[in-house]
C-alpha cells in the first residue's frame, strides 16, 4: 500500500485549536489563529508526563530497516501545549477529495497508559486507514496531575484530560470533511484508560452527538480504578509533599502549584502507593458536570446513554503480563501463589475502607478457594489428576500430598484482571443490555503469536547486536561501547535458546494487529503469516463496525476475511460473545462462574459489611462467650444464608443455561 504526506489542506485558520494552560487546572482555550500554511508533517510533542517511563514505538535503523523498540521518554519532545491530532486518510480518499465520492467513517483512537503516559505518536493509523478505508484519528490528552487534578470544589472540578479529548472530537465533527470524512460517522475506541473513557463518553451528557459508535478494550469505567472517589484526598497528599503553605484551601493550593515547574509537580505524584487502586491517584472524577454521577449509577438510569452501538471486549491474558515481567530472571511456574501473597494485593484492589476485619479475612479465604480450589490452573489440575491417578495404582506414598501442586505467579495475575478488566467490562456489556436502543457486542482477544517480540523472553538468536547496543543505549543512557557490547552478547549468547510467547494474549496486545503492525515489515517482530491473518481479521472486524455497527455484516466471499463466522450481538437473553483469533467463533457466559463472583458475591462484603458493634463491652448471659465469639455465631449464620442464596442461583443458572455451556466457552452453531 502507498502512504502521502504533505497534502495541503485548506481550512479556516479559526478552527485550528490547541491549547494554553498554565499548570492544567482549566478547560483547553483556543490560541491566535495561525497565518499561512501550517506544517502539520512531524508529530507534535506528547503531552507532559514522567520522562522516567518508556514506551514500544517503531523507528528506522540505520540499516534503513523498520524495528519495533523500547524507547525512554525522555527521547521525546513533551510540553504543555499538546493537544494535537494525527490524522491518517487512505491515497484514494486524498486523492479524491475533491469528487463527489463517498465520505470515509472516521475512528477515534484514544491511548491508555493509565491516565499519566503515553501519546497518540505511539499508534501509526496508516494501515488501518488503508487496509479498512476509513479515517484513523489519535491524539493526545492532558495526563496525570495536569489532566485530573481535582480539590471537588469548583476552583478545580478536574476531568481535563476528558475535555481535550471532547475537543478534539468537536474539531473532527467541524473539519473531517475536508479531509474526506464523514463528520456523522465517528467511531470512538479506546484500550485500557482509554478504553475507560470511551465508557465515560458514552454516559456524558457533554459528549452527545460527537460520535455515532464506541469501542472499549480492556477497560470499564466501572472498574474501581476508573473514576476516582476520593480526589481531595490525593491533592492534599501531593501539596504536603510540595511543602504548599495550606493543604485545607483549594486556591492556596492552586496557587502553590502554579508557581512550582510542572515537571517537579509530575515527579512527585508519580509517589503513589498500591493503596492508591492500581496507583492511579489522578483518574476522572464525577465533577457533575461531564460525569453527572458514578458511572454505575448513571449506566441504570434510563435515558442517560448515548444511543449508538457499542462494542465491549478483552484480552484473555490481560494482566498476567504484570506478574511474568516482574519475575523475568525467574520460570513464573517456580514462583508459588500463596495466601500472603493473595493478601499483600487483594485488599487493596477492592473497597477494603467499607469492610470490617472479619469480612476481609474471609473475603481472602473465598478468592483464595475460588481459584486454588475451583478454578486453578489447566496445569495445576493435569498436574493433580495424574498424582490423583498415581494413588490410585498405588505408585505414590499416600503421604505425598497432592496439593504441594498449586498455581504459581500467574494466577494473581489473573485475579487482578478479573477484578479491574474483566469483571467490570462483563457488568458493563450487562447494564448497557438494559437500553434497548444501544446494540452491543462483546468479545475476548485470544492470539498469541510466537514472534512478539514484547512477550518472548528472549528474542531471536541472531539479533542485530547493533540494535541491542542502541536499544540499551536509550534506556541506560550508558555511552561506553565496549560494556555495552559486553551487556548485549551477555543478555544474547549463541547456546541460549529461543523462548516461545511468555506473556499469551496480554493487555493491548490486540492493538498491534488492529493497527496492522504485521505488515509494517518489521525486522524484530509479527513477521508470521499467521500474524497477518489474525491483522486482516481485526482490520475487518474493527472498520466493518466502525462502518455499519456490526462487525459482520454481509459481505462477499471474496472481501471477506473471516468466512463462516456471523458475531452475534450480547443481549439479556444470548449473553453471546466472540473469541478472536486465527478462527474466531461465537461462546455463551464469558467465564461465568468467576464473572458471578466478582459482581455478585463479593459485593456482599461492602454493600453487607459484618459489623460488630462496640456497645457489647460487657459480660453478656453467655458468660464466658467473648465479643469474637458472638461475632463469629452471627457471621457463620449470615454466610450460611449467603451460600443457601447461592445454591439456589446457583441451580436455577444450571436449570436455565445447560444448554448453552455456563461453564466454558461452547461453540454455538452459526
């Protein structure tokens, strides 16, 4: 496929925008209009955020070859005047502009990076554009501090970040056409944060009529870590730490901060804790004017939807990437999963502040059994059958004990994935069920290729010791050539054998295929024919959405990429969905049993706290019964009425859905 730049178009310069913001509490303000031609063929700065970062970006060898690298931030040029976008158009629509052809749909890309990093630089729209003939548009938004610092008073009601990018849309809806596009046909998707996003545009009364369809990957505004309960408290905390004058007055602090450098400011809120939900202190807020109320309270009122279609998926590995990267010098299946382990993340990850202790023990007694017991790992159950089968035959010494054989690492990473992405993106796609006029489509992301170079532990063995040296170069800033040549033949010797896909479908690795990186010819990376098919079939998938709201419409079977494969829309009867991959097929109840734990079980502990009270200080007719003791006759006879509701859901579930494969992901006949 061929790519322009340079094209010269001609718009009115008072609808060019950027923005000036001193340190980020204001909505964007629009700049002098610009004289003359501007040269929009270099990317913009990203938007300020932490420079002790690095991010996966795609750049040129000196061999003139492509490669997908890991570059520090502070390679790039950042600043607080970045609201920019990037705006990839098909050669044919450029070419044509000036006919009477038909409009392109337009997608939106908004970036993750847990609302403090990344940029719109980072997702090259070029073949997406051209593969699927739309407009491809991302951009960037004010991040961290600067973009969802928030006092819940007016003097900074917060939600920035969100306001970039609602001007952004506004910009697309006044001037796409110039550039070929459809100003009515604006599909907003997003990944992670983004992705949240996406689902707090489609509940914001500011962002009406901005855009026809959504797409939120990996990421609810429903999960704990997408809205921001207690932002007060994370201002305060950061004005202590910047020796601010009065933490008790906002525009003290306001003051304080505006005149302290913005990279200072950065720096220090980048001091988060695991008690901050997933370290995201700065995260959108119900400022009652863009988010009117908690997005779980607004997704139930009717009327407060944006009627459009809606697709709402996940990865099937997602988070797990967190617990392998973290333990790289080690095999993930040596590092055992343990209770204290469980404890050290658990608590913090769920409403623990609306929990007495009691609940809160057993809480991490339920997880723990929900995914040792009944739901370990496939090996951790191969494993335990054949020492099961052992005993049997009688080769095994009975006092070997079967259990010594129990999920390792990686199912905490899949409790965090099923608690922050899963779980909530499940709950979304049923409470977006209850408008009849939103249509909804749901999917998991099920394709790990052997070639990525982000999860293979070790890439192939005649990497280019020249890209190493560079890539170790930008993350080091180490600058002596014979310890960096040392490093690379150290990390890369001959014996040390190619790992295979460590990481499996992890969090966005479905954007690499969606924004068609197979076919960008990399030289380390997505080089499998494989890997272009599963890039042909998002491709499609993703613009035929964009395009007429289902990812599947009729096509003909010589255009069509994904033969003998209709994706059924998610509704309160047929809670289907698709799983993607080299064959995507359709499945009923995505993972059901722990779906149900999640958002109906464990709500029990913060919406039914166990509270004891401390009136009962003094000896009671039971003698010597202890306060404990009274506590534990009343917990165990309130779990017990928990377990009977629970089994008798439980049945009627059975009852209802035999049929349908609850339990695991059966293929339906389409």
């Amino acid at each position: 496929m061929d790519f322009l730049s340079g094209i010269v178009y001609h718009l009115n310069s008072e609808d060019i925008y950027s923005s000036f913001i001193p340190v980020g509490q204001t909505a964007p303000v629009p700049k002098a209009p610009w004289e003359g031609i501007y040269n929009a063929t270099a990317f913009g700065p990203l938007c300020a955020q932490s420079k002790n970062r690095s991010h996966w970006d795609i750049v040129m060898e000196t061999s003139g070859k492509k490669i997908l690298r890991r570059l520090g931030l502070w390679d790039y040029m950042q600043g607080e005047d970045c609201l920019n976008l990037n705006i990839y158009v098909p050669v044919e629509a450029l070419l044509e502009r000036k006919s009477n052809s038909k409009p392109l749909s337009v997608m939106f890309f908004i970036h993750g990076g847990s609302y403090k990093t990344n940029g719109g630089r980072f997702y090259p729209g070029e073949w997406l554009a051209s593969a699927g003939q739309v407009i491809v548009i991302t951009v960037n938004y004010r991040l961290g501090v600067l973009g969802f610092l928030s006092t819940e008073d007016a003097s900074a009601r917060g939600n920035y970040g969100l306001l970039d990018q609602i001007l952004a849309l506004k910009w697309v809806k006044d001037n796409i056409a110039a550039f070929g596009g459809n100003s009515s046909d604006v599909t907003i998707f997003g990944n992670s944060a983004g992705g949240a996003c996406v689902g707090l545009h489609l509940i914001s009364p500011m962002s009406r009529g901005l855009f026809s369809k959504a797409i939120a990957q990996s990421g609810s505004p429903i999960g704990e870590w997408a809205v921001q309960r207690r932002p007060r408290m994370h201002v305060e905390r950061l004005a202590r730490k910047l020796k601010c004058p009065n933490v008790n007055d906002s525009e003290i602090i306001l003051e304080c901060l505006r005149k302290i450098d913005p990279e200072q400011i950065i720096d220090k809120s980048e001091d988060a804790t695991l008690e901050d939900s997933l370290m995201l202190q700065f995260a959108p807020v119900a400022d009652g004017e863009f988010l009117l109320k908690h997005p779980t309270t607004m997704l139930q009122q009717e009327g407060s939807l944006s009627p459009v279609p809606v697709m709402v998926g996940v990865t099937r590995d997602e988070l797990e990437v967190w617990m392998t990267k973290s333990y790289q010098d080690k095999d993930p299946s040596s590092i055992p999963f343990t209770k204290d382990l469980l404890r050290k993340y658990l608590l913090h990850l769920v409403r623990k502040d609306f929990m007495s202790g009691i609940a809160a023990d057993v809480l991490l007694h339920a997880v723990y059994t929900e995914y040792v017991y009944r739901h370990g790992t496939t090996s951790h159950h191969k494993k335990r059958r054949q020492q099961q089968q052992k005993m049997s035959n009688g080769t095994v010494p009975y006092h070997e004990n079967p259990t010594s054989v129990l999920p390792d690492i990686r199912t905490l990473g899949k409790i965090i994935s099923d608690i922050d992405l899963k779980a909530p993106s499940v709950k979304l796609v049923n409470l977006l069920t209850l408008h009849p006029s939103v249509s909804v489509y749901m999917y998991e992301f099920d394709y790990a290729s052997t070639d990525d170079v982000i999860a293979n532990k070790y890439v192939a063995l005649n990497v280019n010791v020249e890209t190493c040296i560079q890539d170790l170069k930008s993350l080091t800033k180490e600058t002596n050539q014979k310890v960096l040549l040392a490093a690379c033949k150290y990390l890369f010797p001959k014996e040390k054998e190619k790992k295979s896909n460590t990481l499996g479908s992890y969090h966005e690795s479905e954007l690499y295929y969606i924004f068609g990186f197979p076919h960008m010819n990399l030289s380390n990376a997505l080089r499998l024919p494989q890997d272009k098919e599963v890039s042909d079939i998002m491709i499609q998938l993703w613009s035929d959405f964009a395009k007429h709201g289902n990812p599947t419409p009729e096509r003909k079977d010589e255009d069509n990429m994904v033969k003998n494969f209709t994706w059924r829309q998610y509704t309160e009867d047929e809670d289907c969905f698709a799983t993607l991959g080299l064959q995507p097929f359709v499945a009923r109840s995505y993972e059901s049993e722990r779906m149900t734990f999640w958002n109906h079980f464990v709500p029990l502990f913060t919406e039914y706290p166990i509270l004891i009270s401390s009136n009962h200080t003094k000896a009671t007719p039971l003698g010597e019964c202890s306060l404990t003791y009274i506590g534990l006759i009343s917990f165990i006879g309130w779990l017990s009425s928990i377990v009977c509701l629970g089994l008798l859901l439980h049945l009627c579930s059975c009852k209802m859905f035999k049929n349908f494969g609850v339990f695991g992901k059966i293929p339906i006949p389409v």
